[in-house]
C-alpha cells in the first residue's frame, strides 16, 4: 500500500482463486477501489506522485517465480519493466528519490543482504547503496 493523500491510496489486491494480483486506487472517503493494472505487487508512489515503482512476475510460477522491478507512468499507463536487473528483486521497492529505486538482495552470505540502488528509467546497472541491510524505507516530507 502506498498513500497518495490523507484519504486516496494504491494497494495490491490478490485474486488467490485465479493467481492474479492488481493495482487497485483507493478512496477512503467513498469507500471504493478501482482496479488500475494487473500483475503488480508492493506499490511504492514516486515522491512527485506520477509513477508507481512495483515488482512484477516475469517468469515461472507458483513458488519458483520471478519478480523483476517495473515502473507505472500513472499519466500515459505506461510500464517500464528495469530488465537492467536480472536478479530476482522480492522485495518492497521503495522510490529513494524521484530517479532512484531501492530494494534488498540477498548476498552471497547465508542469512546476509545488501541494499542496493537502481535508476528509475533502467538504463544503469543496480549498484550496492548500504551493504548488510533488508528492506529500506524512506520518508519524504510532503
């Protein structure tokens, strides 16, 4: 889930029933979602408020799946998959700022991983921001 103001929202919403997962927008005032893209997982809102960051399914199935980064341009419905990373990004991918993503990866050590950083259009490779870290949040002031 991530807030957009004090009453709108994205979220994840899963189907378990059919294995599908979407982006739905939240009104709490009126008390409604609507369904916005299928196959997204972990929405992170950009600090501009213009894209959502998320991790998307691009292989395999069940427990041996893949999510790779993706990027949704909420103005045009553009999405930009970062296939500059290869690696299996299961993890809530947060924005840094508005051009960097961030997220964990497990390292080569067992019960160890890094923090590592991304540019938001996919073009440079991902690159380790704080080794020996999991999961990072940001708070922007709004």
């Amino acid at each position: 889930m991530t807030f957009i103001d004090d009453t709108s929202f994205y979220a994840t919403v899963g189907m378990t029933t059919i294995g599908r997962t979407y982006l739905v927008k939240g009104d709490i005032a009126t008390k409604t979602m609507t369904s916005v893209l299928e196959s997204v997982e972990c929405p992170s809102l950009s600090p501009d408020g213009t894209r959502i960051a998320f991790k998307r399914v691009t292989s395999g199935t069940g427990p041996t799946v893949h999510w790779t980064p993706a990027v949704y341009d909420i103005a045009s419905g553009t999405v930009t998959v970062l296939d500059a990373e290869a690696r299996n990004i299961d993890d809530q991918i947060v924005w840094l700022d508005g051009e960097t993503l961030l997220y964990g990866v497990p390292n080569d050590t067992p019960g160890d991983s890094d923090v590592w950083a991304l540019d938001a259009d996919g073009t440079v490779e991902a690159r380790v921001l704080i080794e020996h870290a999991w999961s990072p949040t940001v708070v922007n002031e709004r």
